[in-house]
C-alpha cells in the first residue's frame, strides 16, 4: 500500500473523527487522546496541528485520505535537543506494515529539518505490534519503567525507545 505524509486539512475532519473514534486506538494513546472521539476534538487536533510550532504532525494518507496520523514533538529546556515520536493508525490499517513505512519518514524530516539529536517513543508494555515496529524501524530499547503509566485503571510499564543522528 503506497502512502505518504502531508498536514492535516479542515476537510479531513470526519475521516479524523470515524478512524480516531475507537477504543482500540484510544487505549495505547495518551488521555489527551479522547474516548469517545468527537467532531469537536477533531477540530481542536487539526488546528493544533496548523498553530503549535512546537509539535510537527502530519496525516498518514493513502490515495490522499488520511489513515492515521504521525508527529514529533519537541521538548524543552535540558531536552531541547529531543523530540517526542507519536503515531497512530486507523484500525483497519493494522498490520499492512504501513506504520514502518512512515516512521523513516518523519525520523528523516526530523534530523533534516530540526534542531535534535534524538527522537524517542514512549510506548506501553502491552502494545507489542507497536514494539515490534519501533524496533524494525532501528530504534533501540533505553529504558523499562514498570508499572509508571495508570491508563483505564490498571498500571502499565513504560518503554522508552530511541534512535539518534
């Protein structure tokens, strides 16, 4: 499947909202990553996306219709020279390889284009695919913190990967 990255559009709205509304995505996210997933938060991520010059995130498109979505995410003060990688993808993209397409992309377009020396991707212990995916992508395991993420009741270990310049 041939995909590509571009920025969001205001007229990428409702697939935005029909992909992101799953728990299934949801709950390897953040909770600023909302379930259920609204119109309303759709709105809010897709001008975040345009306005927030510390945060670099693109749509993962297919045939120019986004299927997910992939960003960077600068860090500040001691860890300016870091970005934060983040990604997901629509569910019934899972497992075509899409994901370890599109993450060299951004880790290029981040060392070519800003100023760091680092991109890390925190990721919980039970998501295994997105493991196997980071690793495939040549990004190593740093760190392993148990039980430090709480996400719908239940502690989850924490792994930081990581791939330099």
């Amino acid at each position: 499947m041939l995909v590509n990255l571009r920025p969001w559009k205001t007229e990428d709205l409702d697939e935005l909202v029909t992909l992101a509304n799953n728990k299934n995505i949801a709950k390897f996210m953040a909770d600023v990553f909302p379930h259920p997933y609204t119109v309303e938060n759709g709105r809010t991520f897709i001008n975040f996306t345009k306005c927030n010059p510390g945060s670099k995130i693109f749509a993962i498109v297919h045939n120019d219709k986004p299927i997910g979505s992939i960003g960077l995410h600068l860090q500040t003060d001691i860890l300016r020279k870091n970005a934060e990688l983040g990604y997901w993808l629509g569910e019934k993209y899972w497992n075509k390889g899409i994901i370890t397409k599109v993450i060299p992309k951004m880790v290029e377009f981040g060392f070519n284009n800003l100023d760091i020396v680092r991109i890390f991707a925190r990721i919980y212990g039970t998501n295994i695919a997105s493991q196997k995916a980071i690793e495939k992508c040549g990004f190593k395991l740093e760190g392993q913190f148990e039980k430090t993420l709480f996400k719908n009741n239940e502690y989850l270990d924490e792994l930081i990967y990581a791939i330099r310049k």
